[in-house]
C-alpha cells in the first residue's frame, strides 16, 4: 500500500514487519513541554492558534498547557485564561499537566477532561523539580490522582529520568519500574516514560520495557517520550514500537527541553516521527503537510528554524 502524501515526494514503505503496531497514537506535547522551555512568554493568541492548527492537522491529542505556578514556569502563567477561550475540536483530546492539589482545582474549575500528573525516577531530580524527595513526590500525588479519578478526569503519569539522571547517572531499570508502580496503584490511566535528558540508546529502551513486562506490565499500556539530545530519539522510538508500545509522545517542530535539566534539549519532532511511521506503513491520522505548514508558522513566531529535519526538507 502506497504511503504517497500528495505534494510530498515518495516513500517507499517498509515490508510489512511482525510486531509493529498498525495504528499509533501521537500524543503531542509542543503546547505545553515545547513552550514551557521557551525564554520568553509567547502571545496567547499565537498559542490558541498553534493548538488549533495542530488539531486541525488530525493530531488526536494536543497537550494543551500546564497548571503550575507561574512562578516556576512564567512561559505558561496564562493557562486559565487559555483553557477558557480554548475551542475543542471533537474528538480530540485536550491534557493539562497539574503538580499537585490545587493545580487540580484549577483544572477541575476550568473543566478540563484529562490531566497528567509529574514524577521523577531519581531523587534528586525529585528535589530539583518538585522540591520533595522521591517518596514526598508520589505522597503529594496520591491524593491528586484519586480525586481526579473521582471526578471522572482521566490521568496520565510522567515518569521522568528512566534511562538517566544529570546528577546520578544511569537509572537501573528496576528503579524505573518501581517508581512506576506506584503511579500505576494510584490508578493512573497511562505511564509515559520519559528519556528526559535524551541519553536513552535502543538497547537501553529494550532493558526498560522488558523489565516492565518481567513486573506484568505490558509495553503496549506504555507510552515513551524521547529527548533528541544525542540523536538517538527516532531510533529509541522505532524500538519501542517493535517491543509493543503503541503511543509516543512528541513536539511539532523539535521544540521543547526541560527548564529543570539544563542538559535536556528539543523533544522527537513530531514531523520526523509522521515520516517515520508513513515509511512503516503505520497508521497514524496526521496530516503532515497541515503539520510542516503549522512548525514553519510557530517557528516564524519564535524567530528561529524549527529543529525538525522533515520541517526543513518540506517547507518553503
């Protein structure tokens, strides 16, 4: 079956390859992890329209912004008042990350219909980020998560530093699983692991989900979000897919970082994960044209090229 985009040069799709998932869901965070890195705020007309355009392009989850004190992340201070003039597009999803309880008050007041919550692997990244330690951080969360889950709000988990930490090194996959264990019994809906400081190599990736398979968690109930700091982060996803997951998270464009890990750069591009997937045969409801069309326009905002590769090579 062709994967032909019209306007799009050819692509000549894989064999068909035992263990790759038909279908994969995109989750996009450039709304949210992209521009929280940003070194000054964006306008939020120019952030409504990048999360319209972004659904417009058939992305069926758009991470919307976060609920953190701004504070701690002044890039995304006007959260309630985007939530409020947000059009939803139906059928999308539309997530809001929440650090704690009052986060979530806000969120619930907002109406919002999924959120995600945040915890880290290590310690000390627990104490960078959330200024608690590694059991301090899943305390204050527990209560985040029943509430939510009581009033019918889907919940996400983020697990951050998986596959290496700054300041402690290697992460051991156990440690990994653990940690995400206790997400999991607190009744999060998915456990999305995150390379955040982009170390991870396809090996690596393969140690983790297997040791989360050995726990009796399957891949397929994971997601994985890739930093592309050593360039490693489509081939880290390619593994992942083969070992069973079948939801990544990415950025239009490359944007993001982490604001809290100095050494994490841009997140996947979402662009170069379409073209990857289209080369598969992988199914995934993105039109890359509408998508290319949409970084080109936010990077013009920003005043800089998008890092994405099939940005470069397709726009203008």
């Amino acid at each position: 079956m062709s994967t032909r985009t019209p306007g799009l040069p050819q692509t000549v799709p894989a064999p068909e390859e035992e263990g790759l998932p038909p279908r994969v869901t995109i989750w996009e965070v450039g709304p949210r992890d992209g521009l929280q890195n940003e070194s000054r705020p964006v306008d939020l007309a120019v952030k409504l329209e990048f999360l319209e355009r972004l659904a417009a392009a058939g992305l069926p989850v758009v991470e919307a912004t976060s609920l953190v004190h701004p504070k701690w992340v002044p890039q995304l201070a006007d959260a309630e008042e985007l939530l409020a003039r947000l059009p939803r597009r139906p059928g999308v999803r539309y997530p809001v990350l929440v650090p704690n309880e009052r986060g979530l008050d806000r969120a619930l007041r907002a109406g919002v219909e999924d959120i995600a919550v945040f915890a880290s692997a290590t310690e000390t990244f627990a104490r960078r980020n959330l200024n608690r330690s590694f059991d301090e951080q899943f305390a204050m969360l527990e209560p985040v998560v029943a509430r939510a889950v009581a009033e019918g709000v889907r919940v996400r988990g983020y697990l951050s530093m998986c596959f290496g930490d700054p300041w402690e090194g290697a992460v051991p996959p156990e440690r990994v699983v653990a940690s995400g264990a206790r997400l999991a019994e607190m009744g999060v809906d998915q456990l999305s692991l995150g390379d955040t400081i982009g170390v991870a190599t396809p090996g690596h990736v393969l140690a983790v989900l297997a040791a989360f398979e050995r726990a009796g968690t399957p891949a397929v109930t994971l997601a994985v979000h890739f930093h592309d700091t050593y360039g490693q982060a489509l081939s880290n996803t390619l593994t992942a897919l083969r070992a069973g997951v079948r939801t990544v998270d990415s950025s239009a464009g490359g944007l993001g970082g982490c604001p809290f890990a100095g050494s994490a750069t841009g997140n996947l591009a979402t662009e170069d994960l379409v073209w990857m997937l289209d080369g598969l045969g992988v199914r995934h409801g993105v039109d890359l044209p509408a998508l290319v069309e949409t970084s080109r326009w936010m990077a013009e905002r920003l005043g800089r090229p998008s890092v994405s590769r099939v940005v470069a090579a397709l726009a203008p």
